[in-house]
C-alpha cells in the first residue's frame, strides 16, 4: 500500500499573534501583527510584558483563519468587541 497523495504528516498548528497597544500621541490604538516565529517562548514573554504594562494586550489567533477574516479580526481587537469570538485568545488572561 502506498501513501496517500495530498496528506501531510501531523503537522502543528501556525499561530499569528495580534498586537494590541495604545498610541498616547495619536489618541487610538495600534494594532500589529506577527504572523512567523510565533513560539511558546514568544508567547511566554508577551504575557510577561502584558503584566507590566496591562494596556498592552496581545491575542492569539490560528494563521489559516487570520488568512480568512485578517480584517475583521484586527477591527475587533482595536476596538475590543472580540466577546464572542470563539477564534481569538487573548494571551495572559486567568480563564477560571
């Protein structure tokens, strides 16, 4: 029996994180995106950052559906309407 065409081996999920910070001069907030390199390391550390500083918040999001709905994703981060979106994980935040 031969392998199956098209079929990929386990292959773990690629992450974008959605950068959520606050811009004093401009009056409104920025909203970036890292869309490579996204590992647990990274994640640790903008939870880090996100204790120090709590404006700065930081979501995480698989890369295939912020290849589907990039746009409305970074609207509902900037304006913080995110509440029932099942897709977008805000990183250090107690879920109990």
């Amino acid at each position: 029996m031969g392998r199956v065409k098209g079929k990929k081996k386990n292959k773990s999920p690629e992450y974008v994180i959605l950068c959520r910070e606050p811009n004093q001069q401009e009056g409104k907030n920025e909203v970036t995106v890292i869309e490579s390199g996204v590992t647990p390391h990274l994640m640790d550390v903008l939870i880090k950052l996100h204790m120090r500083d709590p404006d700065k918040r930081y979501f995480l999001a698989l890369k295939k559906d912020y290849q589907v709905f990039g746009s409305l994703f970074r609207k509902q981060v900037e304006t913080m309407t995110i509440r029932n979106n099942k897709r977008i994980v805000e990183l250090g935040v107690d879920l109990e």
